[in-house]
C-alpha cells in the first residue's frame, strides 16, 4: 500500500508544470498533464494525469480526476483516483472511486475502494464497499468488505456484510451479516461532456481498428453512461498494456 510509505507524496506549486489558482473562483473545467494545486474555489471538473492537490482553503465543487488526489480543504461532487488522502480537517462530500484511501478528517458519500483506512479522529458518514478496511476512527453508515478490522477506539454505526472480521474492542452498533456487494462500480461523466459519442469513438479509432463493434454500440438505445461502460469494457478486452487502457479511458471521458 502506498500509505504504508512514510514519504509525504507532494507538488512543488512553484513548478513550471503545475497549475495554480490562488485566491481566484474557476468557473469552469480545469484540464492538464501533470498536476494542479488549488488554494482558491472551483466550479467544474479538475482532470490532470498526475497529482490534485485541494488547498486548505480551498473549496472544489465538481468532479475531480487524477492519479493522486491530496485534500487539505473542501470538496464536493465526485472524485476517481488511484490514491486519495483526506487530511485532518478536510471535508469531503462526494461519491468515491478509489484502489487507495486514507482518510484522517471528514468523508460523506458513497466510496468503492482497494483499501480504505480510516485514522483515529476520521469520521466517515457513507455506504463503503471495500475489500480491505481498517477502522481507527468512526463510520456510520453500512459496511462491505472482505477484509474488516475494527481497531479499540473505533466506533461503527450500521450493518456489516464481511468475509473476514477482526474486532480489537469496537464499539458496533449494527448486525455482522453475510457478505454481498452493496455497490457496483460506474462510469460517472462531466455532464458537458457525455453528450457527443462521435468524439469517443474517434478516440477509441485511435487504439484499436473494430469500428463496426464500435458503431454498433454506438447505435443501442441505451444512455451515453451504459454505451461508454461497453466501450471500456471492449478496450479491455483487446488491450493489453494498463497504460493505454488509462490513456484511452480518459479519452473516453472527457472527449470534448
């Protein structure tokens, strides 16, 4: 796990290849390649490839997309990372999808994650669907996992659906129950940006060559969100390299 590191992951905001916004509203999405350290407020998506960090005062209202996302400050809308720390008086009100989180102030929304941590002092108010989490802090809200361990002066307020459990003196106010998925992972688009189907099949073109496969999905009547889902779904199944699948994802998300 990468929090097991005790090397602090940072941002030189100083960088050439840093985006700031100092003391200034966005409104609007911000788009780049490597990373962005906001310390005023955002109205929009954030997409960069590499790290978001959310100042401590800071306010983000919108979707936020990145490798690593760093809260210090507010965030509200939705965020999907490989790796999220939430630190200590950070308040996050959002819907989740993460391989790792750490969580050491406040988290409300529906979060689907590798590996959760919540610190002592956290607060989590959510449904969680994991497959390891350790709780030092409080969570009220149900509980999926495969792997739980509830740490002394954890505090756990809802149902528990777990394979393996381990209690060190928990306070649970709730039922152990058999395990079974209490959320399924979605495909979750910028509203502005969903619509046009045509842009997201040129950047698929681009990586592989089964246009009529492609054209075919494009023409089901479903919603853009479950045609997008069947496109990724497709790419993985015919690329083998995890950088491209990211590459051609985030093309598949945030054509324009």
């Amino acid at each position: 796990m990468l929090f097991n590191s005790e090397k602090e992951i940072t941002i030189d905001p100083n960088s050439t290849s840093t985006m700031q916004t100092y003391d200034a509203k966005v409104i609007g999405d911000l788009v780049g390649h490597d990373s962005v350290y906001i310390n005023g407020e955002v109205d929009g998506c954030v997409i960069v490839d590499n790290i978001v960090v959310v100042g401590e005062e800071a306010k983000v209202k919108g979707k936020i997309q990145a490798q690593h996302v760093i809260v210090y400050g507010e965030v509200k809308g939705r965020i999907e990372c490989d790796y999220l720390e939430i630190k200590k008086d950070a308040l996050v009100v959002a819907n989740i999808e993460a391989r790792e989180i750490r969580v050491l102030g406040k988290l409300q929304g529906e979060v689907i994650a590798y590996d959760l941590t919540a610190e002592e002092g956290s607060f989590i108010g959510t449904v969680i669907q994991v497959n390891r989490l350790e709780v030092k802090g409080s969570v009220i809200g149900d509980i999926s996992s495969d792997a739980l361990h509830l740490y002394e002066n954890a505090y756990v307020k809802g149902d528990l659906y777990v394979n393996g459990f381990m209690n060190e003196g928990a306070s649970i106010k709730g039922e152990v129950k058999e395990y079974k998925r209490l959320l399924h992972q979605k495909t979750n688009l910028c509203s502005n940006q969903a619509q046009n189907l045509n842009n997201l099949k040129d950047a698929i073109n681009k990586y592989i060559n089964n246009s009529e496969y492609i054209n075919d999905i494009l023409k089901q009547k479903c919603d853009s969100a479950d045609r997008v889902t069947k496109l990724v779904e497709f790419i993985k199944e015919h690329i083998s390299s995890d950088e491209e699948i990211l590459k051609v994802t985030r093309l598949i998300n945030y054509s324009d």
